[in-house]
C-alpha cells in the first residue's frame, strides 16, 4: 500500500481556544501626490478604508480560514467598536460569546495608513491596564483540542488568568502554545510551547545580540520550562527547540511584501498540526510555508488551506496523494474550484493514452481515484511527479462516492484506453 507521507492529508478540522488581546484593526488606503502647504508632510488621498479583527483576532481568522472551529476569549469595551469587533468575528462562524466587555476599557483601534503598497503612519487608540479579577467571575473555559495564546501586552492575560489557562490546557491533556510578549517568560511557565520573535526572545533572556540563538533558548528554557520553543526571524525563517536541539527552518518565500501579522499566521498554522497531532518539527515545516506565504501580501494575510495545498506542492509531491480518512483537507482546497476527477486502475500502468488523457483534461485541477484496493506504489510515485496530475485519492469506497462527497465539475473513467463520460451511478463503482 502507498505510504501517505506529506503533511497535507493529515490535516482534519478541530476546536481551539484563542485567548488574548482583541483589536481592530483599521487600514487606510491612498495615493500620495503632493507635499502638504501646511507642514512638510506627505498629503494622503484616501480611496477606501477597511477594518478587521487585529491581534488575537486576526490569529482567529487565520484559524477559521483554515477550517478550524474557534472560539475566542478576550476583552472589548462598552462601545460601538468592540460592539462591530464582535459583530465582525460572529460574522466568520467564531463563536465570541466569551469577549468579555469591561465598562471602562476602551476596544484598541490600530489605524494603518497606506500609500499604495507602502505603510507610511499607524495611529493607535489605546489604553492598557490590567483586567480586574471580577471580570471573570462566570467564565467557564470550554472544552477543546488546543488551546493558542495570542499576548499583545495589552493588560488582559494576567498572571491569573494565564495560569488558569495553561492548567485548562494540562488538565485535558492538549497543546498550550503562546506568542509572548514581555521580558519574563515565567509568566507562561508550564506551556507546551512558546513562539517569540527574534527581539522578544532576547529581551526576555536578556541577553545582547552578541550571544547566540542557543544561549537565548536556554534562558528561556529555564524561565518558562516549556516544552519547545520556536523563534521566528521574519525573513530569516524560524528556529525551533527542544531539550534534544535545535534545527533551522529558512523561509519559503517569493518576495517580501510586508511581514504585518505574519506571527498571527505562524501561530495559527501551528495550531492546527499540533491539534492534528503532527509532531512539532512538521508544525514548524508548514508555520514556516505559512509564514512565506504571509509575507508575500500586504497587510495582514488570511490563508486558507488552498494556499497552503499550493505551496506544499512545489516543494513535495507526496503532498498530493489522499486516502478516505484524509479527504478533509483536499475538500477545502477545491472549494469553489472547477475541477475533474478521472478514475483508473494502477495495474493498467502509463500508457500512451493515458498520458494523452492526463495532458487534456489537465486545463482545470485534475483528481485521479485510483480503483484498485492495492494500487502500484512506483506507479503513484509516478503520476504524484507529474505537474498535470494535481491530487491522487486512493482507497475510497467508489468513485461515486467520492464524487458525492467533493462535486466534481467533470468525472470521467479511463478503461480498456479510452476516456468514458461517467453518466450513470453504476459507471462510478
């Protein structure tokens, strides 16, 4: 039987906790074309304007847009902003009931202005203190399968509550992940792992840019007693401990845009494989191709697992093979997508026709179900490497029911060398 190896097949949906500092996050967008007659400042002429979950709110959007079930827990104020805050998330299916309204806080608004592609002011509206303890005098933490901590140090995650929420974690035996903030990292003692970046990692070892990332890790290692640590170095990549080690991940990107929120995207993705189960060196791998491909937009970037599928597949083929149990993840790259899925025996092997066939029906996405419980595995190895064939299903039931389950725009049967139109249900088996 063929081995499924890449990282993508593995990926199903499950429940996650996003814990932390919710804001708006407000963008300006212009043209700049003359100097202001008042002061020697830039004139911005605004086109449009748009406002989204900022903070551990973008964290959550990431989540949903990866197919995650996610609820939230944080603070918005007693007005119309974290009234819009949580309107805008219950508007992504997350479930925001615990946004906890303190009545005299002030929901954060980070305003960015831009000129087109290039940030040029960002004016905050913001008030930070810490919550008071009776803010969550009825908050019942839910039951889920990870549990990320998105720290703005904006005053929410108090010693308390952060202690509450690691215990929440150990108690039903899930992942705790948390991107910090600050100068100690005992705060977070007990998490399973911790994701600063570059400058936030020395800061809290306090240490000089003279020592190395692996003198840094082991302060850390002795403030929080994590499990792991990874560090991310924006267009450098990411650097991932352990008790074991370390090993270097650099980054997978075309060209850097803006690196704004992409610590949001590398928090998410690792929510998802470590709530997947996948081991943390492939939650690195995929934040990593998550973290490029956050780089590459403006803004804060919101991927879904069809960026991901895409990426994947130009550095591993493996990535294309499926089997039943695994369909989840192909299903949410080809939604919305025109694709064809051609069912074939492995045991017929490449032929001439068969590449001819694979060649014309490759202008939209091309799925193939292979029919034989016992496929080839040399010859899946060989359809996986070629760039016509975008996703291999093995193993599942039949071919009507996997058209079923994913609503091919085309299905199609290749036997005895020629291309059959599937128009009956008892073609498909």
């Amino acid at each position: 039987m063929v081995n499924l190896i890449g990282t993508l097949s593995r990926l199903k949906p499950f429940k996650v906790l996003v814990a932390g500092d919710f804001m708006l996050d407000r963008y300006t967008h212009g043209r700049v074309s003359r100097i202001s007659p008042e002061a020697p400042v830039p004139v911005l002429h605004v086109q449009k304007e748009e406002t989204l979950p900022g903070g551990a709110g973008n964290v959550a959007l990431n989540l949903a847009s990866l197919g995650a079930h996610v609820s939230v827990l944080g603070r918005i104020g007693s007005d119309p902003e974290g009234d819009f805050l949580k309107r805008l998330l219950f508007d992504q299916n997350i479930d925001a009931k615990n946004l906890l309204t303190e009545k005299d806080f002030h929901t954060p608004i980070k305003n960015r202005l831009l000129g087109g592609s290039q940030q040029m002011l960002r004016i905050d509206f913001e008030k930070t203190h810490a919550a008071p303890d009776d803010l969550f005098n009825n908050l019942k933490l839910p039951k889920c399968d990870l549990i990320a901590i998105s720290d703005y140090n904006k005053g929410f995650l108090t010693p308390k509550l952060l202690k509450a929420l690691i215990a929440h974690g150990q108690k039903l035996g899930i992942p705790v992940i948390v991107d910090p903030k600050g100068d100690d990292f005992s705060k977070y003692m007990g998490a399973t792992l911790i994701k600063p970046n570059l400058k936030e990692a020395y800061l809290a070892a306090k240490l000089s840019q003279d020592h190395s990332l692996e003198d840094v890790a082991k302060k850390l290692f002795e403030q929080s007693r994590a499990e792991q640590l990874l560090i991310t170095r924006s267009s450098e990549g990411l650097s991932l401990f352990d008790k074991k080690g370390h090993k270097h991940f650099p980054v997978r990107c075309h060209e850097v845009q803006d690196v704004t929120g992409a610590g949001d995207t590398v928090l998410a993705m690792l929510a998802m494989a470590l709530a997947n189960g996948l081991d943390t060196s492939q939650a690195a791998h995929l934040a990593n191709v998550a973290a490029g491909l956050a780089i590459e937009r403006l803004g804060c970037a919101k991927l879904c697992l069809a960026d991901i599928a895409e990426r994947l597949l130009e550095l591993d083929v493996n990535n294309k093979v499926f089997d039943e149990e695994h369909l989840y993840a192909l299903e949410q790259t080809l939604s919305n997508k025109v694709f064809t899925i051609l069912g074939l025996d492995s045991k017929q092997g490449m032929t001439t026709e068969l590449f001819t066939t694979l060649k014309k029906l490759s202008d939209d996405k091309l799925i193939l179900y292979i029919r034989d419980d016992d496929p080839d595995s040399t010859f899946i190895e060989l359809l996986a490497s070629l760039h016509e064939v975008d996703f291999i299903v093995l193993s599942e039931n039949s071919l009507s029911s996997l058209c079923d389950r994913m609503h091919p725009t085309r299905s199609y049967l290749f036997a005895t060398g020629k291309l059959q139109p599937v128009s009956s249900p008892a073609a498909l088996v």
